[in-house]
C-alpha cells in the first residue's frame, strides 16, 4: 500500500500540473473526470450525466448544475438550493443521483417488488423485452442499470471530452513506445503521428490462441504507417 501511496505521488507531482505533457491529470467530480458505478454489473455515471438530464442537456444550465450534484449543496422539497444544511434540506447527490439508485434496488433486492420496480424505471425511459420483465431480484436491478445507466455511454464520453488525442498524446508517449533512438524517422513519426511514416505497430497484449495452446495472438496498435 505505501509504495502505492508513493507512486501515485510520484506520478501526480510529475503530471499533476496544468502544464505538464498531460495537462491537469489530478481528478475532481465537477471536472468530470470521476465516473461511478459497477464494472462487474456494467453500469456507471459521471455527474454531467445527471446534470444532462436534468437540464435537458441545456450546456449552459448543466455547467452551472454540475458543481450542485457535489459538496455542500443541499435541495429541498421546494426545489430551492442551499449551501447550508437544514430541516428539510437534502444534499443534491444524496437526492438527485442516490435516492433514485437505492429507490430501485430496494424494490429489487429488498422489498422484492419487481412491478414496481420496472414501473419506476419505465419512467426514467428504461425499455424491457418480454423476457426481462419476468426478472426479479439481482437480475433485474443488474439489467435496469445497465439500461439505465450504461458504463459504455459513460466511459465513452469521459474519454471524448478528457483524453488527449493521438497526435497530441504520442508526443510525450512515444519514449514509453519506442526504445530505439529518439532522433530517428522511426520515433519521428510516432511522435508526429504521421501517415506517411514507416508502419509502426505496438503490442499492447498476448492472448492465447483458441487452436493451439502455445500459439499466442498478439493485439497490435498501429502508431504511425505510410500509406
């Protein structure tokens, strides 16, 4: 755990500023660069998800809307937000993103109303077949959030808004790609993402083969060709 600790710091004090080769890589909810959910169910959310929805998707209203599904800001039954708790008051997590999260999962897993539990996601514009309405219990909280909430969607969109493209991330990434001289048309053309480089493929995975079991298949990235 410590020598975890010790990289992550590490890393983060090499990384962590807004002007180091990755920019500003230290995490934050209202940036959106967290995500929650289940990996082993299949489903998550950002908070500019929930804000999305709430809003509409109105870009300007979901800016603002974000940082209030975080930290001290609490909502109550009237709407009216508040960054002091109080009688009635609710923090905007807890009832906008939480509450609607365990309202399905104790109709699946406690109360084991499985009607009530499809007629509630049916109103968050979850869709069932024939088949999964007759699920009950963990399996059909696992499918309402993978429906309702899919890590795909989710993953998908924190990597188009905060990763770095290609051209932009194998400048500081083709030393970790390539170990032949940094100065060569080899490295040159990683680095620039060219075209009309040499063909260039790293192997990211070895997979074992389904016809022969010391046969490995190798998964390739191409990061640079010529045409």
């Amino acid at each position: 755990k410590q020598w975890y600790q010790r990289r992550v710091a590490i890393t983060a004090g090499i990384y962590g500023e807004e002007d180091s080769p990755m920019g500003d890589i230290l995490v934050d909810c209202v940036k959106g660069t967290v995500g929650f959910g289940s990996g082993l169910h299949g489903w998550g959310f950002s908070l500019k998800q929930f804000a999305d929805t709430y809003t509409k998707k109105d870009k300007a209203k979901c800016d603002k809307y974000i940082p209030k599904l975080w930290g001290d800001h609490f909502i109550d039954e009237a709407g009216k937000w508040s960054k002091k708790p109080g009688p009635g008051k609710t923090r905007g997590f807890c009832k906008l993103i939480l509450d609607p999260i365990f309202k399905i999962f104790n109709f699946c897993m406690k109360t084991f109303e499985a009607a009530e539990a499809i007629k509630f996601a049916e109103k968050l514009k979850v869709e069932f077949t024939t088949a999964e309405r007759d699920l009950e219990k963990k399996a059909l909280f696992k499918i309402i959030m993978k429906k309702w909430l899919p890590a795909g969607d989710t993953l998908l969109e924190m990597i188009s808004i905060h990763l770095p493209s290609p051209v932009t991330a194998q400048k500081y990434r083709v030393e970790m790609l390539y170990e032949g001289p940094s100065d060569d048309v080899f490295a040159k053309g990683i680095a620039e993402c060219d075209p009309n480089a040499p063909l260039m493929m790293y192997v990211s995975k070895k997979e074992k083969s389904t016809d022969c079991d010391s046969a490995l298949i190798p998964l390739l990235r191409e990061i640079s060709r010529r045409k």
